[in-house]
C-alpha cells in the first residue's frame, strides 16, 4: 500500500506534467498543428485524472489498498476526469447558492469532499469505464450512418472529440478504413477536435489550480486532508 508521502510525490509530478502537456499542446494548436495538439492535450487530461485519484487516495489512508500498482486503462483516467467534473458541477450549485466565491482552499476543499464521497473504488471501475466508452462508440456509429446520406464528409467522425482514447489514437497514427482508404492523423484529427481538447484541459487545470500549491507545501496540505477528513468524518 502507498504512503500518504508517496501519493503527494505522484499527484504533484501528474500534475506539473499535466501543466507541461497543455503548454505544449497549445503551442501546437497555435501552430496549426492539429493531431498533435490534441494528442498531448488528451494525455495531459490521462495526467490530470492521474493527479485526482492519487489525490483521493491520498486523503483516504483506509481505502489505499484499493489502489492498483499502475494506472493503465485510459478510458478509465477519462472517466476519473469525468467524475472531476461532475464535482465541480455540484460544488458550484452550492457556491451559487451562497451568493459569494469561497476561498480557493475552501473551494478546493468542496471539491475533494464530493469526490472523496463517492470512495476510492468508484474511481477504479475499469469494467465500468470500458462499457461507458463501448457504449458512446456504438451511438456514434449509428448516429454516423444516419449522417452519411446527408453530409458533405460521409467519413468523418463527428463523435470523435468526445471519445478521448479514440481521438488520441486517430490522431497518433495512420489507419486504414474498410473501404481501402488510407486515414492519416490530418485527415481525421481538425482544428474543432484540437480546439475542444485543449480547452478541455485548461478547463480542468483552472479549476483545480490550488491543488499544487496544497501538494507542495507540508502545512498547507495538512490543513487540506484535515479539513476534508473532519467534513467526511462529519458529514458535513
């Protein structure tokens, strides 16, 4: 099982390459340099989701145990950024209702309250995950033969964007379609696909800016994980 200061050692590294990722992802975009832009953008994404579980196991010392010696699936990492979002949904809601922005520990804090919520294990569903992404592929294919009487471009792949793995993959290598036609990352990879990956990731990496700063310092972090734990312990 991982240490509390093996846990803090590997979310502040994911982290800081995530960071890494997006700078050079958007350098990239800026250059017209589409599939590339999008493939770094979505493994920065793999990184951030990396960060967010270490985090959680980090906060929940009893449910370490659970944690696999490697994350490895990439639908898995897409749908613990999934669940990133999803908290920092809920978490607004209740910042809204308040009428005014809580402070950005406090903030950071309510968003690692509802993820910790769920438990360590929700996080680590990779049947789950797969079967989510299974599923997003058969809609899109259908939705696609749909398309294809009407469209200009019968063979691009309008869900592409939103299925990460499969973008990062059309957008790494050169594929060869059923029909004999040859699909290289250009063809398959636009600038809406870079466009919506990058800013995916800058989306996350704003709203989750505070958690380096709580990584990197003992007393901040400590001041962290004993205010989340305290609101866990409390339900509150």
């Amino acid at each position: 099982m991982q240490s509390e200061g093996a846990l803090r050692s590997a979310m502040a590294h994911c982290f800081t390459n995530a960071q890494a990722l997006y700078e050079e992802a958007k350098l990239l975009y800026q250059s017209d340099r589409y599939p590339r832009a999008a493939a770094l953008a979505v493994i920065g994404a793999e990184e951030f989701g990396k960060a967010i579980v270490y985090t959680v196991a980090a906060l929940l010392p009893d449910q370490r145990d659970l944690l696999p010696a490697g994350l490895t699936v990439h639908e898995l990492k897409h749908r613990i950024c999934d669940l990133a979002e999803a908290a920092q949904i809920m978490s607004k809601e209740g910042w809204d209702a308040m009428g005014y922005p809580p402070s950005p520990i406090a903030r950071l804090s309510d968003l690692f309250v509802s993820l910790a919520e769920r438990g360590l294990r929700s996080f680590l569903d990779t049947k789950e995950a797969r079967k989510y992404y299974e599923e997003r592929r058969r809609r899109d294919d259908e939705w696609q033969r749909q398309r294809e009487k009407f469209q200009a471009h019968p063979e691009k792949d309008w869900g592409l964007a939103f299925r990460e793995p499969d973008l990062k993959n059309a957008a790494l290598y050169v594929d060869l379609a059923e029909s004999g036609k040859v699909l290289s990352p250009n063809d398959r990879v636009d600038e809406q696909c870079a466009r919506l990956a990058v800013l995916g990731l800058e989306w996350f990496l704003e709203q989750y800016a505070n958690l380096s700063q709580v990584i990197s310092d003992d007393q901040s972090w400590q001041d962290f994980a004993g205010e989340v734990r305290g609101r866990l312990s409390t339900g509150r």
